[in-house]
C-alpha cells in the first residue's frame, strides 16, 4: 500500500530505471499507474515527478497523484492509459489510416505546443511516448524523465547551444532515442524547441506507414546520414504536401527561434 491509499495490483513494464504498475486507489476504486525506482538507482524519478508539476492543468499530460519516497524505492502515481501510439501502429499493421495520423497529428502539435510554453522541452519524443484512452481517442505525452527547461534561470533567455563534440572513438553523444531524434541533434546539437516537433514528424511518418526510411539501431553516423538524405517527400507520402512544407520549415528553423505553431497546425 502507498500512501495509504494505492495499492498495487500487477506489473504492467518496466524501463532502465525502473518498473511501472497498475494500482487501484482504494477509496475511489479508480485505477492508476505507479512507477517504481529504487533508490539504489539514479535519482530521476524525483525530476520527472518536478516536471509534471510544473506542467499540470496543460492538456495531454498525466496528473501527478502522488510522489514520495515511503521506503526504500522512489514512488510516482499518475493517471493510467490504454495504448501507447506503437501498440495502436501494431493494431492497424503498422499502417493508420491517413485521416487518424491527421487528427493525432493535430493533438501532438497542441501538446508540445503547451509543453514548450511552459518552458520545457520533452527531448525524448517517439510512438512510445504517446498513450491513448481507447474511449475517446485523446493523447498524452508520458515519461518527462529526459525533460529539461530552455529557460536559462540567471539571463531568462533561452540556453546557449552546447555543442557536443565527438570523442576519441569518432562517437557524439546523443540525448533521446536515436530512431527518432532530429539530425542537429544527431550533429551534437543540444534539443531544442524544433527538435521535439521534427521527432514528432518522424512520428507522423511512422503512423502513416508503420515504418521509417532507416533501421530501428544503427551508428549515430549512420543514422545522421540516413536522416539527412530521405527526402521529405518520401516521408510524408499520402500526406498533403503541407506535411513537406512543415518539415522543410521545422528544418531551416535556428536553435533557439519559436516555432510558429500556429503555422503548422493551419497545415496539419
């Protein structure tokens, strides 16, 4: 029992710092997920948990219901989802169909949109990382444990890029997943505003045909490559060619510019 309140039902998966659960609140019989991270482990529990916080009321993100840490494990209660935007790629044989990647294309712009407002880039966007409530259809964006705010707290302005450089074996360190991150990223760039919302066109990509130009793993380099060499026709084939033009712009766009999302939602 959690808090007095949640207690823990089954074991529902698990990641490199953890393992999530379904639970039931006892009072309202409502049921909701737990992530566990034992404290023996790197502390990122407590960050995602800061993060949520700072982003709660904004549409497509899960409440935080509850953080401590009442024994020896890091406790975070949130709400509980059907699907996550893979599992309903695998549902459809990895081809949705063009009128739902639109309309979650739409929902994904206004949750990043609302995210980033609040100073916040999520840097880890991918199919994954979006979950559904099969009754309605409504997305949220999960797992803020890669999040991080733009907003530099001494100057209020927008955090320099710190580029990476590569080390003694040739290799860049990159922060996200690589089959998804954007190619300045790739480059050693630091995630930015436009990285998250080029992540999301991969995504979209990805819903449209179940599949991406270039392999689930790979070399940074090789993947770098890849990315830059698809031609964003091909990506967004069976899209409006407004789906070209957004990328294109989300490309061109510099480190710390504002995207106009206002611009790419009128062409989604």
């Amino acid at each position: 029992m959690i808090n007095n309140r949640y207690k823990l039902i089954k074991r529902i998966g698990s990641g490199a710092f953890g393992l999530i659960f379904s639970a039931k609140n006892v009072n309202t019989d409502e049921t909701v997920a737990v992530k566990l991270e034992p404290t023996s482990q790197t502390d990122t529990l407590t960050h995602e948990a800061a993060v949520l916080q700072h982003l709660s009321n904004i549409p497509g993100i899960p409440t935080l219901r509850y953080y401590g840490i009442p024994d020896h494990n890091r406790y975070m209660v949130i709400d509980l989802y059907d699907k996550t935007l893979q599992t309903i790629s695998y549902d459809y044989k990895k081809a949705v169909p063009v009128a739902l990647v639109r309309a979650y294309a739409a929902q994904i712009v206004h949750i990043l949109s609302a995210v980033h407002e609040k100073g916040f880039v999520h840097r880890d966007i991918k199919p994954e990382n979006f979950m559904t409530k099969s009754a309605d259809g409504t997305l949220y964006l999960i797992d803020f444990g890669l999040a991080r705010t733009y907003i530099d707290s001494e100057t209020k302005m927008h955090r320099a890029n710190k580029v990476r450089t590569a080390n003694a074996e040739g290799k860049i360190s990159v922060t996200g997943t690589s089959r998804y991150i954007s190619p300045n990223v790739h480059d050693g760039n630091e995630p930015s505003r436009r990285d998250d919302l080029i992540s999301a066109m991969y995504v979209i990509s990805y819903l449209l045909k179940g599949s991406l130009p270039w392999k689930t793993s790979g070399s940074n380099e090789v993947l770098s490559k890849m990315k830059k060499n698809v031609q964003p026709e091909e990506l967004f084939l069976g899209l409006p060619i407004s789906y070209v033009e957004i990328f294109n712009y989300l490309s061109a766009l510099p480190y710390d510019q504002k995207p106009d999302y206002a611009f790419i939602l009128s062409n989604l």
